[in-house]
C-alpha cells in the first residue's frame, strides 16, 4: 500500500526486536507501529523508539483503538492514531498530516 502511494525507502519488521534494528540503522523519519506485535507491546517499543529515533514521527496502528491505548501512545511520544481495517485513503491522510507536524 505505501509503495503504490509513492512513498519510497520502505522497510518491514515482523517484529520488535527487529523493528529495533531497523531504527537504529535507518533512522526512519516515520514509523507506522502496530500495538500488537509477536514478541513485544507496541506501546512499550514506541517508548524504545523514540529514544533509538527521537527525530521520527511514529503513528500507531491498531484495531484496538481504545481511549486507554491511544492516551498511552500520545503520552509516549505518538501523534497519530490508524485504526485497522483502513484503506489507503486514510493512511495517506494521516501520513501526510503527520509529516506536516513540527
């Protein structure tokens, strides 16, 4: 979905630990973050990210979207919110409002 909105340098993690790796060697200037992970919470890796890569702006992704979740996201650092299932539509939106963010 993010390469066909033209959106380049695209890199995957499956998981947290890699999510890590990826961080400290790309030191990526977004990071779309699922809560839900295999090995790890998403909200606790957003804590770690943002440490690894303070300059990234990174927007959750979850179906559980609850007040609870998203209130702990804010507080660590997130400044968005994409909740599963979306269309690209919504992820271009949040993406480009997220870019536009200081």
């Amino acid at each position: 979905m993010l390469g066909n909105l033209d959106i380049q340098n695209i890199h995957e993690a499956s998981n947290g630990e890699r999510a890590i790796n990826l961080a400290e060697q790309y030191s990526p200037g977004l990071v779309l973050l699922d809560i839900n992970l295999p090995d790890c919470d998403g909200i606790d890796l957003l804590d770690k990210l943002r440490t690894i890569v303070p300059e990234s702006k990174i927007l959750m992704v979850s179906s559980e979207a609850t007040v609870d979740h998203i209130k702990a996201a804010q507080a660590k650092g997130s400044i968005g919110f994409i909740v599963k299932p979306f269309n690209a539509e919504v992820v271009l939106q949040k993406i480009t409002s997220a870019l536009k963010e200081n």
